[in-house]
C-alpha cells in the first residue's frame, strides 16, 4: 500500500500523501520487526534438539523476542489507529495554496 501510495503521490496534495506516507511507514516498520521476531523465533525453536549446549542462549532470546514484542503492543495500536484516521490522500481536504481563509477548502479527491 505504501508503494502504491507513493506511486500516484503526483495525484494528490503534497501534505496529504506525505502523512499518509509517513504513517504507513511508522506501520511498516512496526510490523517488519515483528515479522523478524516471528521468524527468529522459528528458526531457535529446534536449536535445542539439535545442539543442547546451545537450549539456555535459544531460550533466552526466545523469551527476550517474547517480551519485546508483547511490550510495544501500545506502540503498534497507536500507529495503526493513527493510519486508521488519516483519510486516503485522494480523499483529504486541504487548503489551497495562497489562500486566506477556512472557508477556502478544497477536496482533492474529486476528479
């Protein structure tokens, strides 16, 4: 979504896709480490049948990936309820540049 967002960027207001942007990369991020986690995780599962000098380090990062992602939980709901408000760049209303006044508002998303 990101890729796509930044793609037809040059269709929308500057600002608009800029906040989304950045929300979707606040998101993008949060979610990628957490898939590394994940996949680290799996990978140190079987260590200790396969080499039990190593079950103690496995376990402990295993436990420390563990605690690290069930501490940034807030973190992740935060991020998603913030890309949850902004409206899609095509869909924003902005002011139109130069102008003085509230009542000057213009929806981009009409085409």
């Amino acid at each position: 979504m990101r890729y796509a967002t930044e793609f037809f960027a040059s269709l929308c207001a500057r600002r608009a896709v800029r906040h989304y942007v950045d929300a979707l990369i606040e998101l993008q991020d949060d979610l990628g480490w957490r898939n590394d986690a994940v996949v680290a995780d799996q990978l140190l599962k079987p260590l200790p049948r396969a080499s039990p000098e190593a079950a103690l380090g496995a376990a402990f990062a295993r436990g420390y990936l563990a605690s690290r992602v069930a501490a940034d939980d807030q973190t992740l709901k935060k991020r998603w309820n913030r890309f949850r408000r902004l409206p899609p760049p095509h869909q924003a209303r902005l002011w139109l540049k130069g102008e003085e006044s509230a009542s000057q508002l213009v929806d981009v998303g009409r085409f």
